[in-house]
C-alpha cells in the first residue's frame, strides 16, 4: 500500500521563511536551514523549498541557500522558483535537490517539461500550479484557470488540461496549489485537487489551506492526494508532525 505523505514547505524570499494568505501579507517565520532540519527531525517524508519572488522579480533561485539546505536535510526535497533553463534544474539537483519543482517556467515555455524529464528523469520533474476558481466554464471547463509569477498573471489555460498535457511531455508529480485556499487553514481545495487526481496517472500532492489534520485525512479520502503540503499549522506550532501522523493513523490513512 501506498502511504500518504507529510510535506512541510518552506516559502523563502530573501534568505527567511514566510507566510502569507493568498500569496499576500507574508510575515516572517524564520531561517529555513533551522526549520528544514527541525521538520526532517520531526518525520517530515519530505520537503519543498520555493524561493517564492525569483519568477516575479525574474531572478535566478538561490544557489546558495539551496545548498546550505540540502547540508542539513537527510529526507527528499524539492527545489522551486526561479528556474529559467535546463541548467538551472541541473545546478539545482548538483546543489543536493531531489526534485525540480516548475511552475510558471513550464506555462510560457512547456518543452522545458520533455526536456527536464530526458535529461533527469520523470521523476524529478514536479509540475507546480496555482489554479483558481472562475465562473467561466466554457473557456476553463474544469472552472479553474492556472496563474503564474506567484498568482500575478493569468494564464488562460484550463488547470486540468494543463495537468494532462504536462504529464503527456513527462511530469512526474503534480501540486496542486490553491490560490483560494492558500494560507486561509480552512481545507484544501478538494475539487481541483480531486479532478487532477482523477485526471493524470502520476502523484498529486494537496498544497494550500491546511489547518488541521482532518483536512490532511480529506486529501487523502475525498480527493485522492498522494500527499500533502503543510506551511502554516507547523511553522506557528499549532501542531507537530508527529502529532499529524498519529491522528492520520488514528483516521486509518497510511503514514511512515
């Protein structure tokens, strides 16, 4: 059997560790090497680094910062933000990075997917998506649309066909970001997430939105999530990761 992962992510803009709602009024959490070996340390499976401005300032991704993180972390990780051409994946992966995580880089230029995937392998090549909620379901007949540069440009793509083309170029794992729920710790959004799921053949991971363990269990139950992608809850302590995975195990979802 299959388990379900427990993500911790780690938004980083300018070498700190923030928090925002809906990609808005992000405060400071703190040093992401201490928080990445405190997550690994707790049992996170793995984690995911975002260096969330360098697409929207269109600057490279930390380097530096990448490697001091993957110095500490003994579990997977996945590095995203910034990517501009095969040799950012590579230097990315040269750095101690398990996984290439791309998002906006993938919208305006899809043939990066085929290429990552030639070159490194399917799976580490993760697609990463904000999709939001529109009412126009004759353009976006999922009724989601995909945003990119951190929820700054709208895409006019549908966010469901667009799953279904990148695993066609060779994605190999999907996060499935809500821009609605992001921040909010009100659930995931199950509807996107679960039509994404249902959709492709490759891992979807739930981001955005978690609050308690019960949505944890939803992913996992109504949506069908591989995994989870957990920010807030953890890095103000609401709970740990140990306590996550034992109620998880308590609602009969598989855990490490």
């Amino acid at each position: 059997m299959t388990t379900f992962r427990v993500i911790p992510c780690l938004d980083v803009i300018n070498r700190r560790v923030t928090k925002g709602v809906k990609f808005k009024d992000n405060v400071d959490i703190g040093d992401p090497v201490e928080l990445a070996l405190r997550y690994c340390d707790e049992g996170a499976d793995e984690l995911v680094v975002y260096d969330v401005t360098a697409s929207a300032e269109r600057r490279p991704i930390d380097f530096e910062m990448i490697r001091r993180v993957a110095e500490v972390v003994r579990v997977p990780f996945a590095v995203g933000g910034g990517i501009s051409s095969l040799a950012d994946m590579e230097k990315i992966l040269e750095t101690g990075a398990e996984k290439i995580s791309v998002n906006s880089l993938a919208v305006h230029n899809p043939a990066i997917i085929a290429e990552g995937a030639k070159a490194f392998g399917s799976q580490r090549i993760v697609l990463g998506m904000d999709p939001f909620a529109v009412a126009d379901k004759k353009a976006f007949p999922s009724g989601y649309e995909i945003t990119t540069r951190g929820f700054r440009e709208r895409s006019g793509m549908d966010a469901v066909e667009w799953a279904k083309r990148a695993v066609d170029l060779g994605v190999g794992e999907i996060v499935v970001n809500s821009v609605d729920a992001d921040g909010t710790r009100e659930g995931f959004e199950l509807t996107i997430t679960g039509l994404i799921a249902e959709a492709v053949s490759v891992p979807v991971v739930a981001s955005g939105g978690a609050g308690g363990v019960e949505h944890l269990r939803d992913a996992y139950t109504i949506a069908k999530a591989d995994a989870a992608i957990v920010a807030s809850i953890l890095h103000t302590g609401v709970v740990t990761i140990p306590q996550l995975k034992e109620e998880l195990r308590a609602f009969g979802v598989p855990v490490r």
